[in-house]
C-alpha cells in the first residue's frame, strides 16, 4: 500500500468531537462532525493514468443547538514523500450547504475547477502523524490559516479566518475528531 492510500484510510469514515465537547463543558465549543468521502466513482472521464482521490467533505457544526453546513471538494495526491490537498470549486448546481455525497450526481472531470482562494496544503508523515496546512488569502484582508494533523486514533483540526487581522472564525483550542464509523 502506498502513502497516498495509507493517508486517504485514516481520512475516509464519519468523525466527530463528541469525546472533546463532554470533557470541555465550553457552551461556546461546537459539537462538530466531518462526514468524508471518495468520490472519483462520480467523475466521469478520469484520466487513465489518474493516481488521486476525490473527496466529499461534510462538515456540521453545532453551537447552541444551530447547526450550520459546510462541504468541500478536495483531491489528494501524492507528491514524493508528501500528500496534497488542493481544493476544488464545488460542481455547478451546488453550494457548501447542499453539497453531499449522495446529492452529488456525476460530473465531467474536465468541468472541475481548482479553487484560485485556496494554497494546497501539504501534508508530511512525522513518526505515525500526517501532518501539515496552508495559509491562503481569500480576499486582501482575509486570511484562512489551516493546520491539520491525522493518525489512526484522531484527526485534530485547526482553521480559523481573520479579517483585517482581526480572528472572526476559529477556537484556541484545535477540533479532535475521532472516528465513529
């Protein structure tokens, strides 16, 4: 098995921070869930030679019993020793909060289009963690900054977005997700 399926194994499934919420009793911390699935089964005309994995992010996060959606479409490569996240533009017809894998119908890989907001985030293996990010500018004066680190026990999750410098998304303390399916 290779790096890139080694790290999609730990990826793929249904996690959630249930354990983390429990023991913090922070009203203001999100009970959230990530629901991440490969999708290549939904793109049409793949390249033969294509050594990649499309993946439906699902992201729910609830505070104060509101919860809001959030989906991606990335695609994982490997890159020598490293793995690569590059972010898509969502398919025509969707948007983050319609956007699942089983909504989504087949599209043309040559329709996809990679996100021009978001810088690749890189992700290296350090003893039995994958880990890594990117900062990207989505406008002049927003930055998103994501750090990330995988195993096989937890997948730990730090975004946040700052305007003018000023934080408006994200918590001190990183999301630990463990997985539940």
């Amino acid at each position: 098995m290779n790096k890139l399926e080694e790290f999609m194994q730990l990826l793929v499934g249904e996690f959630d921070n249930q354990e983390q919420v429990q023991k913090l009793q922070d009203d203001n911390y999100p009970y959230a869930k990530h629901i991440n699935t490969i999708c290549n089964d939904k793109i049409d005309n793949l390249p033969n030679d294509f050594n990649g994995y499309f993946m439906v992010e699902e992201s729910y996060y609830t505070i104060h019993d509101k919860t809001n959606a959030s989906s991606h479409l990335f695609l994982f490569t490997q890159e020598e020793d490293k793995i690569k996240l590059t972010s898509y533009d969502l398919p025509d017809g969707y948007d983050s909060h319609n956007f699942t894998y089983e909504k989504m119908e087949k599209v043309d890989y040559n329709s996809l289009k990679v996100s021009n907001k978001f810088v690749p985030a890189l992700y290296s293996l350090n003893k039995d963690i994958w880990e890594g990010g990117s900062i990207s500018m989505f406008a002049p004066t927003v930055k998103f900054t994501l750090y990330e680190r995988f195993s096989k026990d937890f997948l730990e999750v730090s975004e946040s977005i700052e305007v003018n410098g000023k934080r408006t998304f994200g918590y001190d303390i990183p999301i630990m997700y463990k997985r539940i399916k």
